[in-house]
C-alpha cells in the first residue's frame, strides 16, 4: 500500500509509513503534511508492504510501528530495510517501551526510537535527526537505556544457566532435578541465588530479565 507524493521541496525529508492501524496512518500524514521540510511519499501497513515500498520510493526515513499484526514484525522489517536499502534510516514510533523492545529495535539498526506519545515537535526534530542518521530517542527511553548501560549485566554459573534454560521451558522444581540429574533442595538453591543476580522474585521475572539480557543460548 503506498501513496506517493511528489514533494514541493526537493530538499524535504521524505518519509514512509508503516503502521497497521489506518487511523493512526491518517493521523501521521495528517501531522506530517504541517511539517516543513517533511513530506510523506508513502504508506504501508505491513512489513512486507514497506519493504516493497522502500525499494521503490528510497525514502530517507521509514517511521516503523513495531507490533504489525501477521506477518513480518517491526523488528524483522527494520533488519530487512536496513541490509536492502541503502541510505534509508529507520525511526521506530511505538507505544512500547520495554528493554527487551528497545533493545532488539537498535540491534536491528534502528537509528531512533519514539514513543507516539511525544508531541508534534519532538517527531519533526526526530524524523529530521533520522534522516542525517543521528541518534533520535523518547526522553524515557534515553533513561532506559543509560540505565541498562550503566547496569553490568548478570553472570551465571554453567550449572545457573542450565537451570535457567528449564525454567525457560515451563519446568516445575521437580522436571528440572530430574533432567539435571540433581536434588529438588539443589535446584531450589540455585534459583535463589538466580532471582537474586536478576533482581526478581518469580519465575516469570527471571525468564523474562534474561531473555533481555541475552543470557539464554
């Protein structure tokens, strides 16, 4: 799906689309057309949609929503845009903000991430930063991200990992003594000393902190 527009000025940003809501494309096209020097060349609500439109219109930025519906995620497309077109930079506008997001959205090459609650201003200055690939990030994920820096990530013993990689699976106490050939007192222990190197307190906290640490194989 796409909607070219021939820009006024040739010297505008030009800028595709790409999230499954209609709406909220409408409203960003909307909000872009008062931009200057921003001009919308395209839309797209899937993945694969920006992907074939990127390679026909070579916009300077693509404005990328992360969760797409079917198909081909944010993520995916971000990874795909940046290895098969050239000069294009990739700016997520999402309404999600957890590490393990942000983290895989600048893996992937994004060169900013926004929060669509920002205001107007602040996607201008964003989508013009993108396109002279500085670095664009939300205030909060700025934070975040200083944060995560700043925070060592935690070291598992072989044996920790191992036990993590079973709660990973849906495990109880017993199924994980059982696989690892220990006691179900040794694999409570080991789960202590584990909530405690990951700062949680569930089961579900330490699987999830260590997805976004990449501490899983």
């Amino acid at each position: 799906m796409t909607s070219p527009a021939t820009p006024a000025d040739e010297s505008a940003v030009r800028v595709l689309l790409c999230d499954d809501h209609t709406v909220v494309r409408a409203g960003l096209l909307a909000l872009l057309s008062s931009a200057p020097g921003i001009a919308v060349v395209g839309e797209a609500a899937t993945g694969e949609e920006a992907l074939a439109a990127a390679a026909k219109l070579h916009p300077d930025v693509v404005l990328m929503d992360l969760h797409l519906g079917a198909g081909m995620d944010g993520i995916e497309a971000t990874r795909r845009l940046i290895a098969d077109v050239p000069g294009t930079r990739v700016l997520v506008l999402t309404t999600y903000d957890t590490d393990a997001d942000v983290t895989r959205a600048i893996e992937a090459g994004a060169t900013g991430y926004l929060l669509k609650a920002e205001r107007p201003e602040e996607l201008f200055a964003a989508i013009r930063a993108a396109a002279e690939g500085r670095p664009a990030l939300s205030a909060p994920v700025a934070s975040r991200v200083m944060q995560h820096m700043r925070s060592p990530k935690a070291t598992l013993t072989d044996r920790e990992t191992d036990i993590l990689g079973q709660l990973a699976r849906g495990l109880g106490n017993r199924e994980i003594a059982k696989a690892l050939f220990i006691s179900e007192a040794t694999v409570k222990t080991h789960l202590v000393r584990i909530y405690d190197k990951l700062g949680v307190d569930t089961r579900a906290g330490a699987v999830a902190v260590a997805k976004e640490q990449r501490l899983l194989p």
